[in-house]
C-alpha cells in the first residue's frame, strides 16, 4: 500500500477552483485535499486524462505495452473496444484483452463488441453473437456494449441487433455509437434505441444534431481520422457533453503523445480551462461510471502533476497511489506475453492479382487524408488497359484484400491518392475483419508485399524491387510481442519507407487499414469484393 504527500495547485474540475494545498495519499487512496496558501510549488495536480474511445489493437500493441507509452503523456485510463482482435479470434480474443491488461497498474476498460463480424459482406475469423455478449456481460470488467456500427441494423429493427441492445440495458450499462454522417430524424431514431455516444462526426453541423438528440460526441483525433477542427469549437457550449478520443493510434504517435496533446490544443483555441478537462479527465468517468480518481477525498489516487497550464507538460503520472510515470520515462515493466492468432493461408502467386477489365469505365476509390471517409470517383478504363493494369502517372493504383482465414481468390478494385510510385505495401490490419490489405503499382509487387505478411503471420510490410521491409505482428496479426518503444521505432521506419515509396498521406498504413472499413462510407473492398457504402451493398469495379 502506497502512503505519501504531495503539495501544489490542485485543480477541482468539478467546483471549477484552482487552490493551493496538498493531497494527502494513504493505502493507494485520496485521504485528503488540505488548502494552504503557503505551498510554494508552482506544479499543478488534476486529474489523470481519459481516452474515451480506443481500439488498443491499432497501436500495435498490447494494452500492457499501451501502458507503458500512454502513462508517459498522463493517461491513466481508457475506455477500449476489443473488436479488432474479437473479428480475429471472437471472445477469446476480448479475454486475452482483459487478461493482458490487468498484468500492469493502468485502468484498461473494455466493452463487448457488438459487430462480430461488423457486416455480413466480408469474411472475419470469429463471431460474437448474443449469446456470447451474454456471457461477456457477466464479466465484471466489461463496461458497456462497444460501438454499435450496424445503425442500418438498428433503425431497421434487425433482431440480433435488438437483443444486444437489450443485453447492455438490462445490465445498466451505456450503449456506443458510430453513425457517420446521420442526420435527422435517423439520428433521432439511432438515439432513441439507446446509442449513447457517437465518435464518428466530421462535420460540426453533424454533432451539433446528434447532440440535440440527447448522443454525448466523442471528438476524435487518431492517426487516420483528425475530426479536431472541425469539431474542437462545440467545447465553447456542450462541454459536459464532450469527450476526447483517438480512436485508433499507431505507436509512433502514442510515443509523441495522446489525449494530452488534445487538451493542450484545445487551450490554445481559447477554451476555457475547465471545459478542456471536463472533455479529457471528467466526462469518461461520468458517461462510463468508472472507478477512476477525481481527486476528491475517497478516490482512489489517480492524477497528474503538470508543470503550467499552457501547455500542460506531464511531469508526473500516479495511479492507484503508485508513481507509474516520472518526467517522460515510464516506470511500468514489460510482461511476458503469449502469442495467439488465426492465420490460415499459404503464398500467392502474381497471377492471382491480375485483373479483369471491362466496359469503358471503372469505378476508383479515392482515400482522403485524416478521413476514414472515402469518395467514389470514375475513370476512363483506358487508362489501366496495361501490363501492369495500374496507371502511376494519374495516381490509380490496385488494390487488393486477400482473405487470411481459407484460400479465396483475391478481390481487386482501384485507388486513388496513395500517390506510391514503385512497389507495393500491404498489412494484417484491415479494418474490421482485418484480412491482409495491399496496394501498389504492379502485380508482382503487391504479391511480394502479401507473402511477406503471409511468412510471419501477420504484420505490416513494404517491397520494391530494391529492398523489402516488414513488421511482424504475430498476436492475431494486429499487435506485436516486443517492447512498445521498439515497435515504434520500427514502425516509423516503415512508415518512412511507404512515403519514399511516394505515398504522401501523413500515414500510409493507418489508412490504408480503412480501406476495408464497409461501414464507412463511400466506396469500400472487402475480401468477397468492392462495396458501396452509402447503399450498403457490393458493387461493380466497372460501368
């Protein structure tokens, strides 16, 4: 048990009061907040930040090595949403979650995913029906029912959907959204079966409607989808209705930092202060009802020290009582991890990524930068009547999803604004069953870039005909088993790899993940074939 005290500026988000005094710890709780006008440490003590949506699976990581890169930044809490690993190994995977992240002090708390597979239109390698969300829901760790992305499933009335819905609420427990772009009486309608919450908005316009239909908004800002802009100003007058998210964030991002950065950010816009940390400490703990500290008498010993309210340096990080942070270095020790995936096909050939091409015209998806969103774009089919079947000058480049759980012949379509000039690059992370994904400039290179991911099970890969680069990521093909700041390092290696390749999207393989992602809108590619988003059924590449 932890016993100490420590003297500063104590914030009180909750009475809106800066104080100077101490916070008294005893046996890992707050005992007491004492005034004393003669403290002289000009250091701030708040409450640690929350990440109120995250898939801890996109940072490539396990949530032991989150931990340790996110208490650096004065995170000491997220609420997670195992459905990566759940579409690649069902519940197991959600308990090998649960399990990992109680070997270290971090507050990890994981919903049940509600969209195993998240459509019927792509192959996963697990399901999670009602009966499972049954028995995850007996599971005291599991918090809430994870975000419910079949709203066409929800409005329509559909029964398995209905009876998750139905599973959160006889526990109590907060249902969450993601509705890209509804509006109107269909967000009313989303809102009224008890979808809680929505981190999916791009637009203010959006938010402000779904606010008015009762949603908290969640305004995300990850390493693909940066919703911050637009979104950042609705603080001014919703603050208690606001939350702070990243939603999905690669390692060498989490190493630069996290909500922290949010918060900051939010400052310099002119935000009032305790409006900022309603988003990013308060709000989480309220929505979720979460036994996360507060810094009020009887709390458990969760906060931070900072060194000025501008810009919010983490100087310190406690949580449960214990210093699991100190000045940029975490004090949280790697675990022994074990390994488990699904991962069952063998090498391709180039053949197998050769395309049929007819009519006058196909249709292109075009990727957007810091958007999961894609639009749907047509082109001459001239244009890629070639021998590699792609067309580097204009930007169209092929694009491949390879079913990992049973030999299936490759689905193919066309991308646009990858901007790669030579070679190809693929991944295991692909969005939401997370079959391998990959594209690139000729045949030959996408398959070099797909074997590369096929002889180690999973990970991330880059190949052009001079040289070759890979990430393994052998826990279900989505998180690696080596030192967080290690699979940073390496990470922004191949990152920076992908943009010499030419790719000038600030981050390649983030959106690449999102190009399988049916549920968002417009044109999409799942192993079984290209997909309209916006009618919710598969399409053809041509005209």
């Amino acid at each position: 048990m932890s016993s100490f005290e420590i003297e500063g500026q104590i914030i009180d988000i909750e009475n809106e009061d800066i104080f100077a005094g101490r916070v008294s710890v005893v046996d890992n709780k707050i005992a007491s907040l004492d005034r004393d006008s003669g403290v002289s440490s000009t250091n701030y003590i708040m409450p640690g930040f929350i990440d109120a949506h995250v898939h801890i699976e996109s940072s490539m990581l396990v949530p032991s090595e989150f931990a340790r890169l996110a208490v650096v930044h004065g995170t000491v809490a997220t609420v997670s949403d195992p459905h990566e690993i759940g579409n690649v190994l069902g519940v197991s995977g959600v308990k090998y979650m649960l399990d990992n992240g109680e070997q270290v002090n971090f507050k990890f708390f994981f919903g049940a995913p509600s969209c195993v597979p998240a459509t019927p239109f792509e192959t996963a390698g697990a399901s999670i029906g009602v009966d499972d969300i049954k028995e995850l829901f007996e599971d005291s760790r599991i918090k809430y029912l994870a975000e419910m992305m079949n709203w066409p499933g929800v409005l329509q009335g559909d029964e398995a959907v209905a009876a998750k819905i139905a599973v959160a609420k006889s526990h109590n427990l907060p249902i969450d959204g993601h509705a890209p772009g509804l509006r109107g009486e269909d967000a009313r309608q989303y809102a009224a079966a008890g979808i809680s919450t929505d981190h999916e908005c791009f637009t203010r316009e959006e938010a402000e409607d779904k606010l008015a239909c009762g949603m908290k908004i969640v305004i995300r800002e990850g390493s693909a989808a940066k919703n911050f802009e637009a979104l950042a100003d609705l603080l001014h007058d919703h603050s208690d209705n606001i939350m702070f998210c990243s939603d999905d964030k690669h390692p060498d991002n989490l190493v630069e930092g996290h909500i922290n950065l949010l918060a900051k950010r939010a400052l310099t816009r002119g935000i009032d202060i305790f409006k900022v940390l309603r988003a990013s400490c308060k709000n989480p703990v309220d929505h979720y009802n979460l036994p996360v500290g507060q810094l009020r008498a009887g709390d458990p010993a969760d906060f931070i020290v900072v060194d000025n309210l501008d810009n919010l340096n983490v100087l310190q990080t406690y949580i449960n009582g214990e210093m699991v942070a100190r000045e940029g270095v975490t004090n949280i020790k790697s675990q022994p991890l074990q390994v488990i995936n699904n991962f069952n096909i063998g090498r391709k050939h180039a053949e197998d990524f050769a395309m049929e091409i007819e009519g006058n015209s196909i249709k292109v998806m075009e990727a957007l930068d810091g958007q999961l969103i894609t639009n749907s774009l047509e082109y001459d089919s001239e244009l890629i009547r070639n021998e590699n079947q792609t067309n580097v000058a204009e930007d169209i480049l092929k694009l491949s999803v390879v079913n990992r759980y049973e030999e299936e012949r490759p689905a193919l379509g066309y991308i646009k604004n990858f901007g790669i000039k030579t070679g190809a690059i693929a991944s295991t992370v692909g969005h939401d069953s997370h079959n391998i994904i990959a594209v690139g400039v000729d045949n030959q290179s996408i398959c070099e870039a797909v074997n590369l991911l096929v002889d180690c099970q999973g990970g991330v890969s880059a190949y052009t005909h001079s040289g070759q680069m890979v990430l393994p990521l052998p826990i279900a093909g989505l998180m690696s088993d080596q030192d967080g700041y290690l699979v940073a390092e390496k990470y922004s290696e191949i990152d920076q790899m992908a943009k010499a390749m030419g790719s000038t999207l600030a981050s390649p393989f983030m959106t690449l993940s999102f190009m399988a992602l049916l549920v968002i809108p417009a044109l999409k590619l799942s192993d079984k074939g290209l997909f309209d988003g916006e009618n919710f059924q598969f399409t053809s590449a041509n005209y």
